[in-house]
C-alpha cells in the first residue's frame, strides 16, 4: 500500500525527493506512531506531507467547533489522547501543506483529513454519458459516502479504488507547484460550475428552451469570472496544474453549453483552452470535435474541420479503448472530411 501510494506520488512528480516515515509497530500501524511521524515532519523542510491512513471517525465532527483553536481537537473524537488532528493541523504551515485521504468506509472519515488546515482528498466517479458525439455534463454530486466531508475529490481512474490512492495524486499536483493559495477560489468557481452543470443537464432533458439556456449560461459565465487565471488560459499564455485540476470540466461543460446555445465561437475557445490544459482528455477533444461538426459548411474549409474533427475523435477514441460511445459521430466526421473509414 505505501509502496504503491509513494509511487503515484513519483508519477505525477518524477523528480520530486520522497522521504519515508515509519508508523507502525511489532502491532501493526498505531496512532502513535503517525502521531510522531508528524511531528518529524513539522521539523523536517519537506514541502507536501502525504498520509493515506488515518482513524476512522464520525462525520459529524466535522462541523463540531474544536475546543482550543491553537491546538485543534475535536470533541468527539475517538481517541482524543492521540488525536491525530492536532498533529497534522501543527505540521502545516505557509510553505508546507499536509494532504490527507479522507477514508473509504461508510459512515466515517478520517482523522486528520478532517482538520482544520489539512486537505482532506478523495474520489468522485465519472458520470459522462455522450450524445451525439458529445459529452453531457459531468453532475458535479458526491458519490461515495465520504465525498461530502473531502476538502477535493478527483475523478477515479479506471480500476483504481480507494481515497488512498486520491490523496497522492494531489500530493505529487502539489509538488509540481500547485498554488495552494489560488484554491479556495478555484474551489468556489467549480462550485458555481457544478450548479451550471446540473441545469445544463436537466437542459437537455427537456430539450430546447431560449430562456432557460440563458439561464445556464449565465450560471457559467458567473463561474469563469470566478475563476482565477481564466483570462490568461483563455489567452492561451498560462498553464498551471491548478488551472488542468481544477478548472478542466467548467472548460469542458461550459463549452458544451455554448455549443448548445449556438455560440460556436465561444465553445471553440473554452474547448481548445480544455485541450491545452489536458491534451489528453478524451472529453474535451470529442466536445471540440463536435462543435467543429456543427461549424463546418461546405467547400475546403468544411473538410478541414471536419478532418480535424476526425482526428479529435480518433483520440478519444484511443483514450477509451473498447468504448462505442463515439463511433457514430466519427463516421460523420470521416464522410463529410471525404476520408475512408476504417
């Protein structure tokens, strides 16, 4: 388990120095010995600690106020003797943040992803369902018992369970100069574009709507402005992990949005911005691809976007090997870019 959580570290982080701290006895992993793990650490010049253990602990008590604000403890924890909060809350700092898997089992989180100061991480499974070629909105709704009380949930990776294996993925995002600072707002931006997304998808439920699409276009503008950066990943002279993390699916959907509302100019913007944040993302290349298709008129410069449509569908389709879900939307974009299929 360390060994594979020390090696997601590296993968995202490849020259990033991993220090190893023991926390377990002849009896197994204990709260003290994390206990003294940390307090190496808040000693130590590392710059990220990563835990992905941690004691199970009642969700509730994350909204109970904590007794003494210099030496945070919850109330009702289940070993305030070693409570591992105060530990993790007195080896962050300006220049350290401690991340933290926030459990797997139902009913509980753990501690210290729970303190204050501590980014507790877990996952978020991908909900996307294409349409036409094209992506619906990601429905920004926790999905694991535990999502509500993480500080941040990715999405999990195909074949990977378990917020222990969350918490490194951050940790290695953050060696790589995530700006812990620019969260917070990043956060509120993907809060509003998660509300965007929920109508954007009841949207299209219900089928077209002016008003309505208004409505939800608004509701991603308010986010974008939110956003930190955006003019300048919009310009397409910035790129920061933050930026790729946070701000990839309010890209992505809200280009899905303008595409709807028939702003193909829009759309193209804020899906190209997507590609460059994330190259790799089989999403944000089929949405482009669409938008291109739909775009596209007769003649030479038709072909050409639907050419290039056909090689943003040829790339998710790589991306998601096995999955069927573009197929269709390929074959049109090879028909009118005059290409043979195969």
């Amino acid at each position: 388990h360390g060994t594979v959580v020390a090696l997601l570290v590296l993968t995202i982080a490849p020259d990033a120095a991993i220090d190893l701290y023991p926390v377990a006895g002849p009896a197994g992993i204990t709260p003290q010995g994390i206990v003294a793990a940390l307090d190496s650490v808040s000693h130590s010049p590392a710059d990220v600690a990563c835990l992905s253990l941690g004691t199970r602990s009642p969700p509730e008590i994350r909204t109970t106020p904590v007794i003494d604000a210099a030496l945070p403890v919850y109330p009702d924890c289940p070993l305030p003797e070693t409570c591992l909060c105060r530990a993790a809350v007195a080896a962050t700092g300006p220049d350290r943040a401690v991340i933290a898997a926030i459990g797997n089992a139902r009913n509980s989180v753990y501690c210290p992803a729970i303190a204050p100061g501590v980014a507790g991480i877990g996952f978020l499974l991908d909900r996307r369902v294409v349409t036409n070629g094209a992506e619906t909105a990601w429905l920004a709704q926790p999905d694991f018992p535990q999502s509500p009380d993480a500080v941040f949930n990715i999405m999990q990776p195909a074949d990977v369970l378990g917020s222990s294996f969350a918490a490194p993925l951050i940790a290695g995002a953050v060696a790589l100069g995530l700006d812990l600072a620019a969260i917070p707002a990043m956060l509120a931006a993907v809060q509003s574009g998660g509300d965007a997304d929920s109508l954007l998808a009841l949207a299209q439920e219900t089928g077209p709507d002016p008003a309505f699409d208004a409505l939800v276009i608004a509701r991603y503008e308010a986010a974008f402005a939110a956003f930190p950066h955006m003019a300048l990943a919009l310009g397409g002279a910035h790129w920061c992990i933050g930026c790729a993390l946070f701000g990839l699916n309010l890209f992505i959907n809200g280009g899905m949005a303008f595409n709807r509302a028939g702003d193909l100019d829009r759309a193209e913007t804020l899906l190209r911005t997507a590609r460059r944040l994330s190259p790799a993302d089989p999403h944000a290349a089929a949405n482009l691809g669409r938008v291109l298709l739909n775009r596209a008129g007769a003649g030479a410069a038709g072909r050409a976007q639907a050419a290039e449509a056909l090689q943003l569908y040829d790339h998710a389709i790589a991306a998601r090997p096995g999955y069927r879900g573009y197929d269709a939307a390929r074959a049109e974009a090879a028909e009118r870019a005059g290409a043979s299929l195969t």
